[in-house]
C-alpha cells in the first residue's frame, strides 16, 4: 500500500480502544498515554481516520455552540487557545528513514534507538527506560532478541504495548509493527519474539509488572 506515513500501514490487527481514541481526539489524555497513541497513529490509518473523524466532530460541535454560548471575541480566544494546544492533539504522521523512531518518540530517542542505554533484564531481554514526564506512568523500550522468550509475568497495573519493529507472541496471539496491546492488572503472559528478528517495542505501565516464575521472583527487585 503506498502512501506517505509508514511502510506497515493497514496491516496491524490490534488497535487502541475507542475511548483512547475519543479521549486522545479531545487532548484529555495524560502525556505519556497520547505519546503512546500517537506512536501506533503513525503507524494506522484506520485508527488516524477515526480520531480526524473524532475531532472533525468537537469541532462542529464547538461551531454549533458558540453562537449561543460565548460573548465578543470569547470564541476566537477560545479557538486560538486550542490552536495553541500541544501535539497530541493534532494527527500524527511518522516512522519514515533514516532514523526508525517513529516521530512522535523522537525528542525521547534523538540518537536512535542503538545510542540509548540498554540494560540487561533477562538473558533475551533489554530495557531503555525513557523518561515519561509523569510519575504515574513508567515509559520504556523492550528489545527481545530474536527467538527469545520473557519471562512468563502478571501486571499489577495496566501495561500498554506498542510494536515499532519485528515481531512477538504469546499466548493470545502474534503481534507484527504497529500493533498496540493493552494489558490488563493481574493478566499473566509470556511473551516470545519471532526467530527470525529481534523484536523493539515502546512499552507504559502503570504499575511495575511482576515476574512470576519460581527463580523470576528473585528478579523483580532488578527491574524496578
Ligand atoms: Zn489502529
């Protein structure tokens, strides 16, 4: 397929809920949830069409009021604030050479992906912590090596995934460039990269996850 945001377009099968949507359309979004949304954006038309739709709707919406509702030069005051609102409220277009980071991520990762520092987690697995700007949220990189297997884990919070490159499974399914998964606290998977590519993801959570197998316990005071 070719157009001008992503070379995987319309492929993935794994989508954001609607409300994300709804609620990313509307900029009421904490940071680190529009950055991850507007990362999978890059990468999915069916999901950048719905939100243009979403916003296209507040903005009739707004037209609709405003005749009733405001006073003298309230409704361009009002509209030039909006304008002035930050990023995630517009659509995003991304992941395009040289550098691979899909642009939303790129104030994040200005080097690429190879200059960040990348700790050991597990013997396939690879952590760059990013800095999500909210102490509610962690933000990461997950980079599972070709073939290698995590660690069979629960969370105690919500943990969203965003697929940038390769591929992984686990129990639930196979998950390809610009899918985007939502975990949900107290679901447990395992997850496994394909054999033939590593696999890098941009991973928010909530809440630490938890590794649950017998010697992965001794583990979990490594990865806070
Ligand atoms: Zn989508």
């Amino acid at each position: 397929m070719s157009n001008d945001v992503g070379r995987f377009d319309d492929v993935m099968n794994y989508h954001p809920d609607h409300d994300w949507l709804e609620q990313y359309a509307a900029a009421t979004l904490p940071a680190p949830l529009a950055l991850i949304v507007a990362v999978h954006l890059g990468y999915c038309s069916v999901c950048r069409r719905e939100v243009e739709a979403l916003q296209a709707l507040g903005g009739a919406l707004l037209e609709q009021l405003a005749p009733v509702a405001v006073g003298d030069g309230l409704f361009e005051r009002l509209m030039q604030r909006i304008d002035s609102e930050p990023a995630p409220a517009q659509p995003v277009v991304a992941v395009s050479a040289p550098s691979d980071v899909p642009k939303p991520l790129r104030r994040l990762v200005p080097q690429g992906f190879e200059a960040l520092s990348w700790n050991w987690a597990l013997p396939s697995l690879r952590v760059a912590s990013l800095d999500s700007g909210d102490s509610r949220f962690q933000l990461a990189l997950h980079r599972i090596a070709p073939g290698g297997r995590v660690a069979v884990h629960d969370h105690r919070g919500l943990e969203l995934t965003q697929v940038l490159r390769g591929s992984f499974s686990d129990e639930d399914g196979i998950y390809g460039d610009g899918d985007f998964l939502q975990r949900e606290p107290g679901q447990r998977h395992r997850p496994q990269a394909t054999l033939n590519e590593e696999c890098i993801c941009l991973t928010l959570q909530a809440a630490p996850v938890r590794f649950t197998g017998p010697l992965m316990r001794l583990l979990n005071p490594l990865l806070r």
